[in-house]
C-alpha cells in the first residue's frame, strides 16, 4: 500500500502516532516478545473520516469503533479506499445490533452473554461470516460494567465454543479507572491462559505498554494517538 499511499509529513491528526509506535515497540523489546505479537487498534471513535485519512496513510490499519451506527457512518467509504483495513468493534453490542455488527467487523471484543452469543451465531450463520469473538471479562466486579464476571468465565468460553460454535480467539477487559491496572491485567491472561486462549485485548492510551509486559496482543489506544477527544468516551455500559 505504501507505493499508492505514500507517508505524508506529520499532521496533527495523528501527532501520537510515531510516539506510540515508539512505545509500543520498546514495551516489546523489554518483554523480549516480537513487535509482530501486538496489534495496534487504534481507537477511534468521535474521530472524522477526513481525520482518519492520514493514520490511514500512515499505515495504520487497525481501527476499533464503540457503536455500530457511528461505524457505519464513519468507514464504508473508507474501506473502498483503504481495503486492507481491518475493523473492530470495542464497545458493547446490544443483540439487535448483531446483524450489522456482523456485517461490517472483522473482530468484535465485547461478547458477555449468552443472548448476544446467539444472536451472533444465528447472523454468522445467515451471512456466511465469521468474525474474531473476544470475550469481554469484568476483571473488577463492577456493576455498571459490560463482561462476564471473572468467575464464570470458563463457563462463558465453553458455551460459546461448544454451544453456539462461535470462533473465540481471547479474552478483553477495562480495568476499573482509578486503580492499578496490573491486577487486571494479570488476571485476564490466566484466565485465558487455562482456556486455552491465545489473545488478549487489554490496555488504553494511560497503560498499554504496562499491558504488554502482562501479555497484550491486542492494545486499544485512542487519545495517545488522535489526541485528546472533543467529548468525554462514553463510559462502556452493560446494553
Ligand atoms: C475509547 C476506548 C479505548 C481507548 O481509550 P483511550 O484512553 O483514548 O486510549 C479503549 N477501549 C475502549 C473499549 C474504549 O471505549
């Protein structure tokens, strides 16, 4: 892609970037794992497409969205133009979201409950699709969080191979703000680690190369990149 997009000079749209390339490839190193094990999925909602344009150009290629209608706004012309692109979705979905959920991502990270689970099932089955399926965690118990509670993980994981045949490849969480991430982090690879999960989605803008040294394979970085948002993220929610 680069021989038809070529590097353009820094622009303030994406002034963060070679920063956390920088970051991200030193975190890496430290942790003597290759820089090919973590993909950089930056987040990037309330960002413009004509904003979007040169990350794209940049070689970033990895994009995670928070709600289905602002995706569908935002990135069906830009995939015309950028056809590599992968995208994720990253907040929560509601079921009736599915059909389009499955439709336009390639990897959805926030599966947490069995009608969801179905619902996904039934629309990968309907449009011959498979996208990558996390299951999101709620590593700090809290009640207005979206994931499964750590203790019925297993449980989760299993019906969702077993029961609804769907392709889970990791595990995601959102440590709780305000405390160590570490804990959080370190509790969402065991997990995985004895379900026999090889990814995990974990780390923002404020820890992700701390994630990397817990086994990150999946970093979700927004402000770090595109720079401080015009409006608050809103605060993931259980639908
Ligand atoms: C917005 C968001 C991020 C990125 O947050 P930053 O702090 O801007 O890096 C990561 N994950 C989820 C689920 C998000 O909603």
């Amino acid at each position: 892609m680069s021989s038809t997009h070529p590097i353009p000079p820094a622009s303030g749209q994406v002034s963060g970037l070679e920063q956390v390339r920088t970051t991200l490839a030193a975190a890496c190193a430290r942790a003597g794992r290759p820089p090919q094990s973590v993909t950089l999925v930056a987040a990037s909602k309330t960002v413009s497409p004509e904003a979007l344009v040169p990350a794209l150009d940049a070689g970033l290629m990895v994009y995670g969205e928070n709600r289905v209608q602002e995706a569908q706004e935002k990135w069906p012309g830009l995939r015309e133009r950028f056809p590599g692109l992968e995208l994720h979705l990253i907040g929560p979905l509601q079921s009736n979201k599915a059909r389009d959920a499955v439709a336009l991502f390639d990897v959805i990270h926030s599966v947490d409950r069995p009608s969801l689970c179905r619902a996904l099932a039934r629309q990968c089955a309907a449009q011959g699709r498979r996208p990558r399926l996390f299951v999101q965690v709620n590593t700090g118990a809290e009640p207005q969080k979206a994931g499964v509670l750590p203790d019925r993980a297993d449980a989760f994981v299993d019906a969702c191979r077993e029961v609804h045949g769907l392709d889970v490849i990791g595990l995601m969480c959102i440590p709780p703000v305000g405390e160590p991430p570490e804990p959080h982090f370190s509790a969402l690879a065991e997990i995985a680690a004895r379900n026999g999960l090889d990814h995990l989605s974990m780390g923002m803008s404020g820890d992700y190369a701390t994630a990397v040294e817990y086994g990150a394979t999946h970093v979700r970085v927004g402000s770090a990149i595109f720079g401080a948002r015009a409006y608050p993220a809103p605060q993931p929610t259980h639908p």
